[in-house]
C-alpha cells in the first residue's frame, strides 16, 4: 500500500525536515516520476518478483498514467494496472476542488502558504472526536467528503464518520495543489470527445527540466501497460466525460466497468463496493496471475 509524498504518513527526508519549504516543493509530477518508480522497484526487490499489479484511486491512476507512458522500463514490471476513478483530465469536472483554478497562483500561495495543504491536525481529530462523534452531526461531517468529491450518501456508513475525518485529508503540498488549479486551462485542446490525443500538461515551473522553455507533455495513448477501468456516473472529480474522452486513447484497455450511482468515494468507501466492484477486480487478478 503506497502514500503520497507530503501525506501524513510519508513526511520523512534523509535531508530536508517537513518544517521547510524545501521540502514541500513537489506535485504529483515528482510522485510520478520519482516516487511511484522508488516505490514499485522497492517492492519487487524485497518480494523477488518480476511483475506486480497496481490498483491506484484517483490521483493514484493520474501518476500511473504519466509513469507507465513515459517510463517503458518500468511499465513493463505492472501485470495489470487497476484505474479506480481515473482522472486523466479535468475539462467537465463540477467539484469544488478544482474551483482554485479560478484564483491567480499567487493568491493561493497567500492564502495558503508554501508548504502543507490540508494536512491532518490536532484541530481536525478533535472535531472528529468531538463533533463527528455525535449521531446528528455524523452526516454533516460526511457532508464535507460529498461537497468535495460528489455524494452517495445512501452508500457511506454514516457511523464511520469520525474514523474517515480522523485520516482524511491527510494532506499534500501547496504546489501540488496549485498544480492541478492550472491543469485545467491548459487541456480545452484535446478533452474535446473526438480529440486526437489525451495530454497532461505541467506549467510549474520548477518542474521543467533545464533548456526546457515549455512544459512536458505526456501521452496516455503511449502507455502499453494491460489496463482495467472503473468509473462512476456521478462522480463529479473523474467525471463521465473525461472518462469518456481517456478511454478513446488507453492503447491496451482489458476491460472498463461503469457504476451508474457511484460517486468518487464509493471506491474506497462503497458499502456495496464488495458486491460491485471486487468481484470483477478479484476475477481479472485471477485471469492475469
């Protein structure tokens, strides 16, 4: 089970301490192509095995994509790779989070810093406990998952409330967020859903390679990786258009299961997930052993 740079449970450095800057000067570029490598060549290493399967949920897949269609070598150590919610692009996408796109990068590094975004505080656990724990405010606390991510509030255990806000958010960096309020004005040329191509585009700065005066682009049709789909239809992060528009280009697409009432979180948190999704997830694990 991986975790994101900058999240609470992956916040060490042999140099830099969380408490700098530094430290969190990274996006889910450098999760891509530094970490999500690190990580799946440390597993192989300590198992002895050639080829493992990747389930990823959300941005989980969006590291995926950008690894596994510019790193040949390493694609070819993932069997099957697993995109629960998978965003590729964020052209149609009606979530709340992507509303910072909206704002200038500046005002968000005002209004937020340069370091943490929405990590896991004392504040936080308190009202889990406090708050999240008293029956009738259980589904506002849920509420604040639904306005994220899109709701269901039918699938969500509602007593589970507490133990959900105790970890999540669990946190990134500034810059990864700041990251993903820009990709938006940078894909309306090919989300269009008879676009030619399905390309991310990364405007940090910090990001370019030397002699590099535009951002990379990274093609998800150049990824080979056998590739199994999972999408909601009222998920309104990885919406039904932008799925629509990444399955016309995923080169070697094994199979896509599309759950009318899911919304972003019933991947993870589905009360029916067990009836809905594993069956289908266990089967192909199985067909690709």
């Amino acid at each position: 089970i991986g975790n994101s740079r900058g999240n609470t449970w992956s916040r060490k450095h042999q140099t830099l301490s969380p408490d700098l800057e530094d430290f969190w000067r990274f996006s889910y570029d450098e999760m891509a192509l530094k970490d999500l490598p690190a990580v799946i060549n440390h597993i192989l290493k300590a198992t002895g095995q050639e080829q493992i399967f990747y389930i990823g949920h959300s941005q989980g897949t969006t590291i995926a994509f950008i690894a596994f269609s510019t790193l040949p070598e390493l694609a070819s150590k993932i069997r099957l790779f697993f995109g629960l919610a998978p965003v590729a692009t964020v052209a149609f996408t009606d979530s709340p989070m992507t509303k910072l796109s909206a704002l200038p990068d500046f005002l968000i590094w005002d209004l937020f810093g340069r370091r943490d975004f929405l990590p896991q505080s004392q504040y936080i656990k308190w009202l889990a406990e406090h708050v999240c724990a008293k029956t009738l405010l259980s589904e506002l606390c849920g509420n604040l998952f639904f306005i994220l991510c899109g709701f269901d509030e039918k699938n969500l255990n509602m007593t589970r409330t507490p133990v959900y806000t105790t970890h999540c958010p669990a946190g990134t960096s500034v810059q990864n967020m700041i990251h993903w309020a820009q990709v938006p004005d940078l894909i309306t040329e090919v989300v269009v859903l008879n676009a030619i191509n399905v390309t991310f585009v990364f405007p940090i700065n910090s990001t370019i390679p030397p002699l590099q005066s535009t951002p990379p682009e990274f093609r998800v049709q150049d990824m080979k990786v056998p590739t199994a789909l999972f999408s909601g239809g009222h998920d309104t992060l990885a919406d039904p258009k932008d799925v629509a528009a990444l399955l016309t280009q995923v080169s070697n697409l094994v199979y896509h299961q599309h759950i009318e009432h899911w919304e972003h979180l019933d991947f993870i948190w589905g009360l029916d997930a067990p009836q809905v999704m594993f069956p289908s997830i266990l089967k192909l694990l199985q067909e690709h052993h």
